[in-house]
C-alpha cells in the first residue's frame, strides 16, 4: 500500500476513532460537568444537540467532498471537531457547553461520513468490505473503552480532558491528511445547494427534538413532539420540491432509482433502530432487572463489544473473498429476529451468568455484518463521482432511523410498564415491551434485506470521475 493512502487512511481513522469515542467519554464524564457547571435541567440536550449537529452535516460533508477539493473538506471536518472540542473544554457555563457540542457534533457527523467516502476512492467495493469492517471495529472498542477512559478522566485529571485530550490526536490527522492527501482541484464544478442545506436543516431538527421529546430522556411535554413533527412534515415537502427541481442538489434523488444503494438505504435506517434501541435498554434490563452493578454491567458488555468487533471484522474480510452479502445479511437478520421475539415473550428476571454471556455474544456476532456492509453495499452501483453523497445519504437515514426508533419503543417502554403499575415486575414488562418494539424494526429489517438485488460486490471501480 503507497504512503499516501497507508497516512491518509491512518488520518482519517483517528478523526473517526475519536469522534466515536467522544460520545461514550462524554456522557462518563457528564456528571462531573453538572458538578461544576450546574444544569442539571438541560441534561438531555448535551446529547440531544449534539446529535443535531452530525446528522445536519453528514450529507452536507458528503455534498462538500465532490464540489470542492478533497483535502479541504478532511482538513475543515478534522479542524472544526477539533476547535469544538477545545471550546466545550474551555466553557464557563452550561450554556455555552451546549452551543459548542452543537459545533462539535457538526465536525463529528463530517467525519463519519467522510471515512466511509474516503474508502471509496482508494478501493472499489469487495476491498472496501474488508476496511468497512476495521471501521465497525473502531466503533467497538470506542464503545468498549469510552466509558473507562472517561470516568478516569473525569476523576484523575478533570473532565475539561474529556474534550482536550482529542486535541493533539486531530493536529496529528491534520498533518497526515495535509502532508499525504495529494492536492486535487474541486472534482465537479458545480454550486453548494445552500437552500436545500437549509431546508434540510428545517426539517431534519424539529424531527429530531420530537422524537428527542420521546425518548428516553424525554426533553419536554408530548405535545411538542405532535406540534414539531408537523413543522417537519412541511419543511420536508418543500425540501423534496426544491431536490427534485434542483441541477446540482445536496441529495440527488436520483439514487434512489439505483436498488442497490435503494434498500440498502432502507436497511440501515432499520439497522439504526435495532441497533441503538438496543444498546440503550440493555444496561437498564442488565442492572436494574437482573441486579448487576454497574461495574458487572460494564464487563457483561465488553464481551458483547468483543463479539461485535470480532464479527465485523471477519465478516469484511470473508465478503472481500468472496463478494456475496445478501445471504449473510439475511441470516443475520433472521436471527436477530427470532432471537428478540423470543425476548419479548419470555425475557426472564433471573438467567444464569453463561446463558446471558452466549445470548448477549450470539447477538453482538449476528450485528457485525450490518456495521460491515450497509455503506459498502450502497456505494456499489454508485457512479464514483456520486460517492460522497450516496455515503452521505446512507449514514444520515440510518441516524434518523436510530432516534426514531429510540423514541417510539420509549413509548412502548412507558406504556408496557404502566400497564403492571409500579415496581420490578413493571419494569420486567416495559423491557418485554422493547423488546416486541425490537422485533418489529428487526422484521422490516429483513424485508428490506429481500429486496437488496443478490448480486456480488464489484471487485473494480465504477464508472464517474474517480
């Protein structure tokens, strides 16, 4: 491998290592925050605007990247991540934390998207599989450590670290990308589509603070939601007007006539809800069902994050020999199905510790192949000149698709305990609830996967300006 893709790539990784690993620190760290900060009502925002921020410039990155040069746009991701993290680091009221996690969760949702872009350049698809699954790895041990390295952080040396310590490591990324990335004028001359960014932004945000309403810290009354979904609804017909009439549009709906990228779209917007759903109910049934310190919690769900990392990566190395996805994504799904409506029938209140060890492996091993191709599979008919915007759209349906399905089963949480009253009995109810909400979402998952055509991953580039 030449050293520019071997730096570029290592540039690339640390942004994204770090961006992923930003949101489980943080959130150790929050605490400590509230002490010195206060804010105590605002809780949920430094989570919820965060959230805000990458899903508005995920596509707008994805859009950047094929109008301007390449190394720009890495060098502004890395830069504004980094100048968020050092302001949240430096904040003096909660106020002003909140504003810069915004601005930081803009540079974080460019840098997801960018690493799946960047992929796409250097490698056509059956080798981008096999990196697709290092990028899932990443995500793993992000989750795996974030927690550890945040509540030392936060304890040791204070919790302002949690957000200036990700500052040498992006100067590094910089260098590499400045000094390895070959310089490349704009690939297509063509204009931003400003009003369709902004559009998107109006109806992309009022959707995510409703369903923010509803999930499971909720942020206000219900009624909010029904009044900010509308607003969305109206912004969204009007963004679809203005895409479609549009020469150059931030998103070209044109894509969605190619069935590749079409359902694969679809199922990560499923994947999303499974996923997130999933990992932010497992601690609450972990420790509050069947009484596991939170300490206990944190290892029980190391081995899942070492089943995830584990599957991911050999599911991108045995797709990158063989090409096929489609009966590996179906498999998956279908145990992934069977295994939440069995959890939504019986989930019990007490499971001896190996049982819950395999349960908790069998499923983490059956989510890696999503986390490996879901992006991959999309970009494949993709013409290359198109790639920053199709990896863009994927990664930004399947953030959607994680908030609303984390507030709708928070519905079926709260009703399913409501309907047993008080106490753990209620409790067990409302996880049994989740997990019926799960199983809906791994269903539609499937039937998305059916539709993806059954073909194999190209082992070339495709056609479009490279």
């Amino acid at each position: 491998m030449k050293a520019e893709v071997r730096f570029t790539l290592a540039g690339v990784l640390i942004g994204l290592f770090l961006a992923a690993l930003d949101q489980t620190v943080v959130a150790t760290a929050l605490p400590k925050v509230l002490e010195e900060l206060g804010g105590q009502a605002w809780y949920g925002w430094v989570g919820a605007l965060y959230l805000l921020g990458s899903t508005i410039a995920a596509p707008v990155a994805g859009r950047l990247v094929e109008i301007f040069p390449r190394r720009s746009v890495l060098v502004g991701a890395l830069g504004l991540f980094g100048i968020g993290s050092l302001l949240c680091g430096s904040a003096i009221r909660f106020s002003q934390l909140l504003a810069f996690r915004f601005l930081q969760g803009l540079g974080g949702g460019a840098l997801f998207s960018l690493a799946f872009t960047t992929l796409a350049w250097f490698f056509p698809p059956r080798e981008r599989s096999r990196w697709a699954g290092l990028i899932g790895a990443l995500f793993g041990v992000a989750g795996a450590i974030g927690p550890l390295i945040g509540g030392l952080l936060a304890e040791k040396v204070g919790w302002r670290w949690a957000f200036w310590g990700n500052v040498p490591f992006l100067l590094l990324a910089i260098l590499f990308i400045i000094r390895y990335l070959p310089f490349q004028s704009a690939p297509e001359h063509a204009q931003m589509d400003v009003k369709g960014s902004l559009l998107m932004a109006g109806w992309t945000v009022p959707l995510l603070l409703a369903l923010s309403f509803l999930g499971p810290k909720g942020l206000g009354a219900p009624i909010w939601s029904i009044f900010l979904m509308g607003i969305s609804a109206l912004f969204l017909w009007w963004w679809v007007k203005v895409e479609k009439a549009h020469p150059a549009p931030l998103f070209d709906l044109g894509l969605t006539q190619i069935a590749t990228f079409r359902y694969a779209a679809l199922t990560g917007f499923f994947f999303g809800a499974v996923f997130l759903t999933g990992v932010t109910f497992l601690p609450l049934y972990l420790q509050s069902v069947l009484g596991y310190s939170p300490r206990q919690s944190g290892l029980l769900l190391l081995a899942f994050t070492v089943g995830a990392v584990l599957s991911t990566g050999a599911t991108g190395a045995w797709v990158s020999r063989h090409g096929r996805y489609k009966p590996i994504l179906l498999l998956s799904g279908a145990i992934l199905t069977v295994v939440f409506a069995i959890a939504s029938a019986v989930l019990p209140v007490r499971v001896s510790g190996w049982l819950l060890v395999g349960s908790l492996i069998l499923v983490a091993v059956v989510l890696g192949p999503f986390q490996a191709l879901i992006s991959v599979i999309g970009q494949n008919d993709v013409p290359q000149n198109r790639i920053g915007s199709a990896t863009s759209a994927i990664q930004f349906m399947r953030q959607v698709g994680s908030t609303l399905g984390l507030g709708i089963v928070n519905v079926l949480y709260l009703l399913g305990m409501r309907m047993q009253g008080m106490g753990a009995e209620a409790l067990l109810h409302g996880m049994r609830w989740v997990m019926g909400g799960v199983t809906g979402f791994s269903l539609l998952m499937c039937g998305a996967i059916l539709l993806l055509p059954d073909k194999r991953l190209r082992s070339s580039h495709s056609s479009g300006s490279r």
